[in-house]
C-alpha cells in the first residue's frame, strides 16, 4: 500500500478512536471537518471509520491492520470521482441467499464490490461481524477478500475459489 495512504490513515484511525473513546458516538463527530476531507480524497466516509472504530472499540476487531488493508484497497481503487448513487439497502442479497450451497457469500460479494465503487449503503458495513465470522469460516480476512474480489471482477466462482484456497486442510 502507499506510505502516503498508510500514513494518512493511520492518523485518522486514530484521531477517530480518541474521539470515539472521549464520547463522539456519531459518524459526523468521530473526526475533525479537515479529517472528513482528508478520508473523501480517499473514497471513504466518516461513516465508514465510525464503523470501523466503534466495532474495534467493543469487539476488538476489526483492528488497525484490517482497517488499513479495506481502506488502502478502496483508496487505490478511488478515481476521485465521488458517486451519490448508493445502492439502496433492499438491492443488497439477503443474508441466507446462496451461491454454490453457501449462504451469505453473494451478500458479502456485493457489498465488497460496492465497498470498492463508492456505493455501498451507509447502513451496510463491509467488514460487520457477520462478514467478519463469514470469512474466519474460510480462514480469510477483510482484506484478502476484498482482493479477491477486486481481481474477480464479478466472477462468484473466482472468489468462491479463492475463499476454498484459503480453508487449511
């Protein structure tokens, strides 16, 4: 990942958990107007860093590595275009929907792929505890898999491989 990136996002990962851990409990408290820019010239949301921050705050995970690794991926893949088309929460496969036997990978597909293009629904988190035991499942993590999904270019059997690459035997 870009130094740059890495660098930028670690400050405001941390300004974000101070102020989380201070009282701000909202996405447009959890950082400072400058910082808000700063994320948006890297395709992200305060919405996405609250999440970020407020699941690591009571779960412990996703931790600063993770963060880093979906926020780099998406930083790389922004073309600093910002869209306000968002895909509306109903668009989004259900949780029991499968693919090839396994529930939950088209809703965990779409919402990386929409994570990636700037449309994921603000009340969508790529990277929930949801997404996040899907995966431990699988032995991957957040940011293999949002690669994975990068790379598959919306093939389902790309990333379905990939997800059966990463299970140990």
């Amino acid at each position: 990942m870009n130094t740059h990136y890495t660098t930028l996002l670690k400050t405001l990962h941390a300004e974000a958990l101070a102020n989380y851990q201070s009282g701000c409990r909202t996405p447009d408290a959890i950082v400072s107007p400058h910082s808000a820019l700063s994320l948006a010239s890297l395709g992200l949301t305060r919405a996405f860093l609250y999440d970020y921050v407020d699941d690591f705050s009571r779960y412990g995970t996703p931790d600063l590595e993770a963060f880093l690794g979906v926020a780099g991926l998406r930083a790389a893949c922004f073309d600093g275009v910002t869209s306000d088309a968002e895909l509306p929460e109903y668009d989004y496969p259900r949780k029991t929907d499968k693919f090839d036997g396994v529930a939950w990978l088209p809703r965990i597909i779409r919402k990386a792929q929409s994570f990636l293009d700037g449309t994921l629904c603000r009340d969508i988190m790529y990277g929930c505890s949801g997404d996040r035991a899907f995966l431990a499942n699988y032995n991957a993590n957040l940011p293999g898999f949002l690669q994975a999904v990068l790379q598959a270019k919306g093939d389902p059997v790309s990333v379905l491989r990939y997800l059966r690459d990463q299970v140990t035997p």
